[in-house]
C-alpha cells in the first residue's frame, strides 16, 4: 500500500504537472501575458475559497508599488483619498476646537480662530462631555475626531463643561473645513521680525506675503524665518516664497528628472533685501529644505540649526479609474549650486544643536548685521 506521504506527493506533482499543460497552451495563446496577469487568471479559476476581485486588485498594485523600495511612493485606496487630500492640503473637515487628555478628561486646549467653534464662543480650558450625545471620557482621541468630523454643511452636536468646573452647555455646531493658519509672526528687539513657517499648502504664499508686509511696516530690519519642524508640502508653495525673498530670475532649485535632464526652477520676484537668517533641524523636510537650500546658495540666507532632513524626492499625484490615485517619485531635486539633498540633507552655516539656543543665536547675527556703525570722530565702525 502507497504511504500517505507519497500518495500526497504523487497528488501534487500530478496537478502540477497538469497545471504546467495549462500554462504552456496559455503561453502559446498569448504571446503577449505577464507574470501578474498569470497569476491573476490562475487565481481566479483555481482558488477554492472566496475570491474578492477588487481586494486582490488592490494588493497587486500595493505590492507593484511597494516593491519599488522608495518610501514616499505608495498606492492611496479610494476609501484613503479624502484624508490624504485634506492632510497634503494642511485642512479638514470639522468645528475647529483642538483637544487633548488631561487627567482622564477630554480637555479643549485651543480653538482655530475663525472657525465655527470661535464663531459660538466656545473656551478653551473646557472638558468636552459629549458629542451627539455619546460620551467621550475613555474613546481614543483618534475616535472623538472621527466623531467631530464630517462632511461640511453637517452639524454636530458638543456638551461641554466650561472652565473651572462650571455648568454644563451644549453647542451646535455646522461642520466647514478648516484651514488652520501656517504661519504665525511677531516683532521682537532689534527690532527684528519672526516668522513662523508650520508646512507648505498652496495658500501659504499670501500667508507668509501678508506677514512680511505686517513686519516691515512696524519697523523689522531684519527677519527670522523659522523652518524648523516643517514637513514640507507643495513645490509650488516653496517656489512662490522662495519669490518673495529673491530677486528675480535667481536660481531656486535644480529638478532631475527620471531621463536625468536638469531644469533649473528660477525666482519671480519681488524679493526683499532685508537680513535674513533661516532657522532649520532634523524635523525640516522636503519643500522646507528646497527654500532652505534657495536662500543658503543665493547668499540671501544664514542658516543656523542642525542638519536637515533630507528629502529631495519630488512625487507626483496620479488619479486612477476606481477613484483612488498613485503617489510617485517623478524627479529629485539640488541646491542652485547642484547639491544634492535626497538622504544628504542641508548643513547649517552656523550649526547650534540646542532648540533653545538657535532662536537666540539667530537674534544675535541678526541684531550685528543690522546695529548702527559706531562714530568715532570722523570715522564709522561696525
């Protein structure tokens, strides 16, 4: 009598062998057939459990995609889209109250100046109870935004408890998207401007223009523009405040493309020529580092910080027919002067490692550039 090993064995290779028959008809049927069409087609006339055609879809392009190595391409689902949009354009959807836990409560730190829940009055330092009714106290903070979230014109309903541990009150509130501010700027001594860039959204641009304007008129000599932390976003949106701080036709950037043909990105101006130190570290990426690298190799720039991220990979968004896209490493891009960036990153003029210590050091270069010359007799010294 066969063993049953071998009897098992025997039964594969039989079906093997049969399957080979069938491959060799399918090759000669159709010159044309690839591995991934293969595949598929034996999939789905062999496999004897349940087959979901668009999971096994979406796991073959997940697979295509991933096995090209590089982490900032990748396959967005249909389901995925509307949050990668609203995370690339720096916005979503909901009341703009920003929460956190304290002590086991739902506490709302911040609300989004202009958004509805400003609109309403609602405080900071008040513990948010409930949302349409349901408590919050122990959900996940990623499930309460889920629930403050929805699509705009919607209203939501929030109980809260008002500071200091006072009545309750409820708000109802209709959902809008949210575009919280990207930049934010005060004058300090020098007197010297202060310019915060938090990412890159394709509103940015009037943003950092108008903040500019609002320095210069309460007297900045010189601007401190603080990149630090700033993840990056549009190329367009770098490319236009590269602009407002370059005279025009400067080289901002050098774009490699997959045939490895340079084109050199050049500044539309206005520019300014006020003194200007560039505050960087590990946490400034991609769209952050080009203007960083702009300002650096034009000499319109000191940067002061630590080393840069370093992420020179330019990706590009394709649409695809089930309502998801493609996100792409298409180019990489250089300094004006052909640095590259990518795994490289920018190093600081002046390298100052401590967080605390940067601003202060940027102040200072600042304050010698921009000090009046010290007469003695006839003759100016700086």
């Amino acid at each position: 009598m066969m063993p049953k090993v071998r009897r098992w064995v025997f039964f594969l290779v039989t079906f093997f062998a049969l399957f080979l028959g069938d491959l060799a008809v399918a090759r000669a049927a159709a010159p044309g057939w690839s591995l991934l069409d293969e595949v598929r087609s034996l999939t789905e006339k062999n496999y004897a459990g349940p087959l979901n055609r668009a999971a096994l879809e979406a796991g073959a392009v997940q697979g295509l995609v991933e096995s090209l190595g590089d982490p900032y391409s990748e396959y967005i689902a249909p389901e995925d889209l509307p949050s990668f949009a609203s995370s690339l354009n720096d916005e979503y959807t909901g009341v703009g109250v920003v929460f956190q836990e304290i002590e086991g409560q739902v506490v709302i730190s911040n609300i989004i100046p202009g958004s509805p829940a400003a609109r309403l009055g609602v405080a900071p330092g008040s513990v948010l109870m409930a949302v349409d009714g349901r408590p919050v106290k122990g959900l996940p903070l990623e499930e309460i935004g889920r629930l403050l979230s929805g699509k705009p014109g919607t209203y939501v309903d929030l109980t809260v408890t008002l500071p200091g541990g006072g009545s309750r009150r409820s708000y109802y509130l209709r959902r809008e998207v949210i575009r919280p501010p990207v930049v934010s700027s005060r004058l300090l001594a020098g007197p010297v401007g202060y310019l915060y860039l938090r990412s890159f959204p394709y509103w940015a641009p009037a943003e950092v223009e108008t903040a500019l304007a609002e320095l210069e008129a309460r007297g900045a000599r010189g601007i401190i523009l603080d990149l630090r932390g700033n993840p990056g976003g549009y190329l367009d949106a770098a490319l236009e405040i590269a602009s407002l701080f370059l005279l025009p036709d400067k080289p901002v950037v050098q774009v490699v493309g997959r045939d490895k043909k340079v084109t050199v990105l050049r500044s539309r101006g206005p520019g300014q020529d006020l003194p200007l130190v560039v505050l960087v570290d590990r946490g400034t990426a991609s769209a952050a580092e080009l203007l960083a690298g702009a300002l650096q190799g034009n000499r319109a720039a000191i940067l002061i910080g630590t080393r840069t991220y370093g992420k020179g990979a330019l990706q590009t968004i394709f649409p695809l027919s089930n309502g998801g896209a493609l996100k792409l490493t298409t180019a990489y891009y250089r300094t004006p002067a052909g640095q590259a960036i990518d795994g490289v990153g920018l190093i600081p003029d002046i390298e100052v490692t401590e967080g605390r210590k940067q601003l202060d050091r940027a102040l200072k270069v600042l304050r010698a550039q921009i000090a009046p010359p010290l007469v003695v007799g006839n003759l100016a010294c700086r």
